[in-house]
C-alpha cells in the first residue's frame, strides 16, 4: 500500500516503527533468557589481578573501568564496597555492586578469567605482554533469606583503608575484612564511615555469596563458581582482548568476535553478554 500510494512521510514512518517493532522483538528475547531465581538481583562484581605484577594491576584497572561504563550505558548505579590498589599502577582488586533489573542475569557470565595481549606501557622495550585478571559475580539476596552462618566459622580483621571512599579511611582501622572459614571465602568493605557499618555490608555479601553456592549445588550447576575461581594463566580465560599485534576482542565460550577493542573496553559489552545468555538458554 506504502509503494501503491507514493507516501514518502507515511513510508519513513513505516520504517522507524518496524525498527522500533525490532528492537522491542529483541529485548523481550533477551529477557526470556533471564528467567534465573536470582537474574532480577542487583549482583556483587570482584575483579582480582593474576600475577604479572603492575602489568596485571593495569589490567585490572581496565576492567573495572569497562564495567563501569557498561554500567553507566544501562542507566544502573556502581558502589565501590571496597578497592585495593597497586603500588605503581592499576588496583590488585575491587569489589563493586551494580544495582538494577536483572543485573546479575546480565553479569553473571562475566565471571571468569580475562586475558590482555599488548605491548606494554610499562616496558621501556615496548614488548608485548599477556596479562590475566579474573572477575567473580553473585547475586545480593533478600535479607528475608536465612543463610546459617556460625560466629565461631568466622575470622574478622580491621585494617586501616585506603582510596576511594574519603578521608576518613585513612585516620582510623575502619575497613572491615571478614573470612569464612570452612568454605575460604573472603569478603570486605571500607566505603562506609564506621566499622560497624563496614562489618554490616561485609556480612550481607557473605550471605550472598554463600547463599549463591548452596544455590549453586542444590542445581548441580557450578559453572559460574568455578569460572569465578579459575586460575589466572594461560587456557583458562574466557575472553582475551588483543590489541597487539592486531586487534580482536573474542569470547571463548560463544566463539563470538568484535575488531573494534577499544569499544568493547569503553563498555560496548551487550553483543557478548546476550550472546553468552543464549548460548547459555539454549544449552539448559
């Protein structure tokens, strides 16, 4: 009817409202593969650096940066809990929470081990270095949901903070790191103004992440614990960035590929994130 009549208003209108009719497609696939009983949480990120010392700390660095423009493109919100930066440069490790709609389904493939290959910054030879940071995403539970924790399975260290999160971190022993014995898992917090506080955001991510691997055994599915554990070392990534000497960001999993790196760590993450989360629908 559009080519019989000639409109050529009515035709322009006819085509941003298929794209529009596309789009709207798009999304709701995408949201049926986030049918997890934790996918609408918001969700805990840590990025740790494997060895390589100020190399894998920049690597880090980069990361963090990425999820957070990721994060910022989604219109969700990012609260550093707590930072650990290198001595040079680039952060040892930082954990984030990234508040939003189905944040964890989004990020929870994120978990694993991200591998770097470029010539190095910070090597006055300008030799091409491979650095490794591994990332680990679980969601935060309800405070309605029990978890049974004992005192006596608990370790509770203070330590003095240090970078983001005010002048304060550096007067008094406020940060707040606490181990839970019998499984090894280790959480802590300084972005808040008093110990007791700290210690208070430090227990709720300890509940979340033991209520994620009770979770997580109850359904025989481990892959994102044990993709949050893997070594930092060669076969065990799950993306590599490479910028040298070509350029290719490529997910192993989904065998998925973009030339265009810079948009990638710039927080251009969708393309890997949705195609991770058919791969990983179509698989269940």
């Amino acid at each position: 009817m559009v080519y019989e009549e000639k409109d050529e208003q009515y035709f322009k209108e006819l085509i941003k409202e298929s794209q529009q009719l596309s789009k709207d497609v798009h999304s709701l696939e995408i949201k049926s593969f986030l049918s997890g009983e934790r996918d609408s949480s918001n969700a805990y990120m840590t990025i740790h650096s494997g060895a390589g010392g100020t190399e894998a700390q920049d690597w880090s660095f980069m990361l963090y940066r990425m999820y957070l423009k990721w994060v910022e493109k989604k219109i969700f919100k990012s609260e550093v809990i707590s930072l650990l930066e290198g001595e040079e440069a680039g952060i040892k490790s930082v954990t984030i929470k990234v508040s939003g709609l189905y944040a964890y389904g989004y990020l929870k493939g994120e978990s694993g081990v991200h591998r770097l290959v470029r010539i190095s910054p910070f090597d006055s030879n300008a030799r091409r270095h491979t650095s490794f940071s591994s990332v680990f995403v679980w969601p935060e539970i309800d405070e309605d949901i029990q978890v049974p924790i004992k005192n006596e399975d608990l370790r509770v260290d203070t330590y003095r903070a240090s970078g983001a999160g005010g002048q304060h971190v550096n007067k008094t022993d406020s940060a707040v790191r606490i181990t839970h014995l019998p499984t090894g898992q280790v959480v802590q917090c300084q972005n808040q103004r008093s110990q007791h506080a700290n210690r208070q955001q430090a227990m709720k991510m300890l509940y979340s992440v033991l209520y994620q691997m009770e979770l997580d055994k109850k359904q025989e599915e481990q892959k994102i614990m044990q993709a949050g554990k893997k070594a930092n070392e060669w076969g065990s990534q799950i993306r590599s960035y490479v910028l040298h000497p070509y350029k290719m960001v490529k997910d192993h999993r989904t065998n998925l590929e973009n030339s265009q790196p810079e948009n990638v760590l710039d927080g251009e993450l969708d393309h890997f994130i949705e195609m991770n989360l058919k791969t990983r629908g179509l698989n269940e």
